[in-house]
C-alpha cells in the first residue's frame, strides 16, 4: 500500500515513536510539582519547548503548547482579537485559509464583526498588493497561510508581514503544512501549526505569540501555558513532537529535493498520460511534496475508491467525496476545475518505484470511471440548433458537465448551452470546464428550479 495523503496527517517518525515511549516512562508526573518527578518532568516539558521554539525561531516564553493545531488556531485568533479590541473589529483572511481559520472567522462576525477574505490568483496565492490593500485603521488582526494544504501553493508571507507591520495589523500564520520544512520567514506576530503534520503524534499544536503583540486569552484559563491550553499537558506527546520536528528538520533540505522532483515528474506526467487534465497550484512556488490535478469527466469519490483498490491513499477536494456535496472552497477561489481532484501528498521516504507505479495505474483507472459514467467520446456532431437545454436537474458532479460537453457539438459557432442544475459543484465546473475547452461562458440565470447555466460555443 503506497500512502500519498501526507499533508493530511504524516506518518510517525521513527525518532517520534522513541522519543513517545522514552517520555512515558519518564514523564508522566505533573510538571508543576516540586517533587523529584514532578522536576523530570518539567525538564522534559522545558526542553522540549526550547526544541520546538529553536525549529520555529520564537523565544521560549512565547511558544505554548496546545491539544492540536485546531485549537491553536482558534485560542490565536481569539486572544489577538480580543487584545485589540480598542483598534476595532476587522479581521482579514484570505480565500484559501485552512477551515479552522475560516470557522474562526464565522464566528468573529456573528459576533458582530467584520471579515474581509482576500481573492486569491489562479495559482491559489495572494496578491501582495491586494491582501495590503484590504488593511484598515480598524483592522485588527490579519491571517495567512504559509503554504496550501490542497495545491501546495506557497504564499508571499514574508511580503505581506511587511505590509501588515507598516499598518501596525498583527499577522498570524498558519504554518501547519510548512514547519516541517523550514522556518517562516517574515516578520510576523503569531504562528500555529500542528504535529501530525511533520510526523510527530497528534493531539500537540504549537501558538507562538510574539513579545508585544496584545494578546487577551478568552474562556476559562488556568495556570498552564500562560493560561493559553488549559489542563494538564500531554508531556510524551509534546516531547515527541519536539523531537520529531527536529530530526525532520535535520533531513528537509536533502529529502526536499528528491520529492520535488518526483511531484515534477507526477506534474509533467499525468497531462501526458491523462487526457483532459488541469494540473492546480503554482508550478515553482509550491511545497516539496504536494501536487494536485482535477480529470474532467471522472466522479472523485469513485476515483479514490479505484485508487485505493489499486494500492494507492490519496486525497481529494471535489464536491463528490464530500457529505455536504460542495466544491472544497480553495478550489473554488482558485477558479479552477473540482471535479475529480486527486492531491497526492508524498510523506518523506516515498520510493520512486511507487510513484512510477502510480503513474502507471492512474490512466487506466480514470478511463474506467469515465467509461462507467458515459463520458462523451470526440465525434463529429452535426450543428442542429442556436440554443440547446440540458436537464441535469438532479444529477450530481460530474453529470452536468458530461452533459453539457456532449451536446456542445451540436449547436453552431455562436449557438448557446443553457445547462440546468441544481448541484453546487456545477456553479465552478462549468466556468471551468469553458476555460479548458476554449468556451465562452456567459453566467448564470435564475431558474424555475435551480440555476441556468450558459454557454455560448465559441470553436
């Protein structure tokens, strides 16, 4: 079985496990105790916070531990909004923020406050210019991601944290999918990020909180990590992740280099092999690991199901695979297509032989889910008529968009589709299915039932 889904959760590394085990033997005792066991364990617990704010590049005294990197998200947000509640109540984030994030920011404004998310470029990364122009006298807080969790996309944090510091706006970035390979460059003000990511256990986030930054803990506090996660600490988890995040960090630079090239080989090749591709992300500035494309034509749910028949544990951000039946929303502020998204995500020790493997199944098993969902064939369609309808009212991603590809042939240069469709996923597909085949697309219209969907053939 060949595990593609690093950026999910990474598998534990082996100086993790042992540093685990070590820690439960020696670490269990309440490190707030001035009892022999209790001193070991503050040891543990102060050696392991100078580990992780050394890999970080933070003081000591600003990093806390917390029970994931979830909860440090939210406890980061909610202190430095409190903190500067006098500023006022704006807060930005951009369009393709993590969703611990964005619910953080749900909730700001249901309190009454107001959220700006910046658009992003087709790449998935913010423009400088435009994350500065949003920032306000009454901004205060602004959030970025240091890299994408789906695309793998690095963004310009160093640039916007010079933006932000001008307007005197605290930044806070989320640096989950990236610790692992480097620190944050930028002058930012907080940062979180979580374990499993880089292959320490789950259940251990980090938030740092830079000296003057004002910073309120909201909810009950107790006397632990500055009053920022209370309850007692997770001592040979923290300790593991520590020590994980250190010993990654000794190997990022050599093994950042092998898996890159192996995600430019994924990248180069699946366009070839693959008909009807859009390979997403920025081609340069991206994370070592992670490369996404979407297949039209293909159900993501059925694909992942086919994959891991075959051996393979990938991720994906189509609408199909998911209970709620939306489009993951940085594919959708990307502009690009949701149907049948496959994110590979090589962990660290990937073997070539299994990516040249995947290669090797992956056209194969797409042409057999296009297959069993009737995906159009290339014909020669006579033009019929000016406007065509198609009702897909009630089908699912990526039904409309066969639909629509197999009747485009039958109107002339200048004819009209006009696609029902109540499926969420359609309101992107479709834009991004013109964009690939060289369509115009008109917009969208109010239906009796659902929304119209029109597209005018343009060759």
């Amino acid at each position: 079985m060949s595990y593609f889904d690093a950026a999910s959760a990474a598998p534990l590394h082996p100086v993790a496990r042992q540093a685990l085990l070590a820690a439960l033997d020696d670490g269990w005792a309440d490190p707030s105790r001035l009892y022999r066991e209790g001193r070991k364990a503050r040891m543990l617990l102060d050696a392991a916070r100078e580990a992780a704010a050394e890999a970080v590049g933070c003081r000591a005294d600003e990093l806390t531990f917390t029970p994931s990197g979830t909860r440090a998200v939210h406890t980061g947000m909610a202190g430095a909004l409190a903190g500067r509640r006098r500023v006022g109540r704006h807060l930005i984030v951009s369009a393709v923020e993590h969703s611990s994030v964005l619910h953080s920011a749900e909730v700001f404004e249901a309190e009454g406050g107001q959220v700006t998310q910046v658009p992003v470029e087709r790449t998935g990364a913010v423009e400088v210019a435009s994350y500065a122009s949003a920032l306000r006298p009454d901004t205060a807080l602004a959030c970025l991601q240091s890299a994408n969790h789906e695309v793998g996309t690095v963004q310009p944090v160093a640039a916007v944290a010079e933006a932000c510091r001008a307007a005197g706006v605290p930044l806070l970035v989320d640096a989950a999918q990236s610790l692992g390979w480097g620190r944050v460059e930028g002058d930012w003000s907080l940062l979180t990020a979580s374990a499993h990511k880089w292959g320490g256990p789950s259940g251990v986030g980090l938030l740092v909180v830079r000296k003057g930054v004002r910073f309120a803990a909201q909810g009950a506090v107790d006397e632990r990590e500055s009053g920022r996660a209370p309850g007692f600490e997770n001592l040979p988890a923290i300790v593991a992740a520590a020590a994980s995040l250190r010993a990654v960090r000794a190997e990022a630079e050599q093994e950042a280099v092998r898996l890159r090239e192996l995600t430019a080989r994924i990248r180069a090749r699946v366009p070839e092999s693959v008909p009807d591709v859009e390979v997403v992300g920025d081609a340069e500035r991206r994370l070592p690991g992670i490369v996404t494309f979407s297949c039209l034509y293909v159900d993501g749910e059925t694909l992942l199901h086919e994959l891991d028949r075959e051996g393979f544990s990938v991720s994906s951000g189509s609408s199909c695979t998911s209970s709620t039946l939306t489009p993951s929303h940085v594919l959708k502020a990307m502009g690009v297509l949701s149907e049948g998204n496959v994110r590979v995500s090589l962990p660290a020790g990937t073997a070539e032989g299994d990516v040249e493997r995947f290669l090797e199944v992956l056209p194969r098993v797409v042409a057999g889910v296009r297959e069993k969902l009737g995906a159009p064939v290339p014909t020669a369609a006579v033009p019929q008529a000016e406007e065509v309808v198609v009702d897909s009212l009630g089908k699912r991603c990526p039904i409309p968009v066969i639909e629509l590809a197999k009747v485009i042939g039958t109107v002339p240069v200048g004819g009209r589709v006009r696609v029902l469709s109540d499926d969420e996923a359609a309101r992107l597909d479709i834009p991004a299915w013109c964009e690939m085949r060289g369509q115009e697309y008109e917009g969208e219209e109010k239906a009796e039932r659902g929304t119209a969907y029109l597209v005018r053939r343009v060759s």
